[in-house]
C-alpha cells in the first residue's frame, strides 16, 4: 500500500509540474514575446470557471490558471481578456480528436438543448462570435464569465 502512495504521489507532484509549465510557463512565454512584437494588440486567453484573482483556488489548475491570469493582465497589451468558460457544447455537428471527450459530447447529446438553457453553458459557435467580438470591440471587464460570454456570442 505504501508503495502504491508513494507511486501516486510521485504522479500527482509530475502531473502538476507538467501541468504548471504548459498552462502558466508557455502561455507567459509567448505572451511575453507577443507583447515585446505588438503591444497594440488585443490577446485572449481562454480559461476557465472556477477561477478567481486570489491565486488561493481549491484545485492545483485552478491557483495555475488564476496566476496565468493575472500575470497575463500585468503585460502591456493594449487590452487582454480572460474568457472563464464553464462548458462549451460542438456546434454544427463538429466531432472532437479526443475520444473521451466525444464520447462525453456523444453521451450528453440529448440534453444538450436542457443544457443550453443554462447561462453559464456555450456552444462553440456562440465562443467563437463572442472571441471577435471582444477582440475587435473590447469589453468593459477584462474577465469575462461564460454567462456573458454567451450573451456577447448570440
């Protein structure tokens, strides 16, 4: 049993480093040099529900994303956004490369129309308008939740 902890543990603290250095390293890493190229930019970073300014989230993605952000809204860009997304349903039949994932869409397909209902659930065509939208009009919050993501997006 010790064994099998220790194994976990060695996964879990991997998992996080892995986890930190493709969400916060690399997303600052070209951000940074995106800004250094065109600081008269706009730049969208897509993350997630759950996360807040206090960098103290429940889960390890949620203090990752939290600190992405708020590293992201300290570079000179003209104007950054952080899009917060809850859950985002295919539009237009479009099928994920990711087998869990479709599996999941497939599976939730007919409740999708309950789901839309929900203020806080998008489709990708709705995030899709909603990116242009924001980046070529900007917005009055620099973070934006799905709800009015969604409103942004119809």
């Amino acid at each position: 049993m010790f064994i099998l902890m220790l194994i976990l543990n060695i996964w879990n603290e991997n998992l996080s480093t892995f986890y930190s250095i493709v969400t916060y390293e690399l997303t600052l890493s070209t951000a940074k040099t995106l800004a250094k190229l065109n600081p008269n930019m706009t730049f969208i970073y897509v993350s997630g529900s759950g996360t807040d300014s206090t960098e103290s989230g429940r889960t390890m993605w949620a203090r990752v994303k939290e600190r992405t952000e708020n590293e992201l809204l300290r570079l000179p860009f003209k104007s950054a956004y952080m899009f917060r997304l809850r859950l985002i349903i295919p539009a237009n039949g479009v099928k994920s490369k990711t087998k869990l994932y479709q599996l999941m869409y497939d599976v939730m397909k007919p409740f999708n129309p309950l789901l839309k209902r929900f203020g806080s659930v998008i489709t990708s065509e709705q995030l899709g308008r909603a990116m242009v939208r924001v980046g070529k009009d900007g917005y009055s919050r620099s973070i934006i939740e799905s709800s009015d993501l969604k409103k942004i997006g119809k």
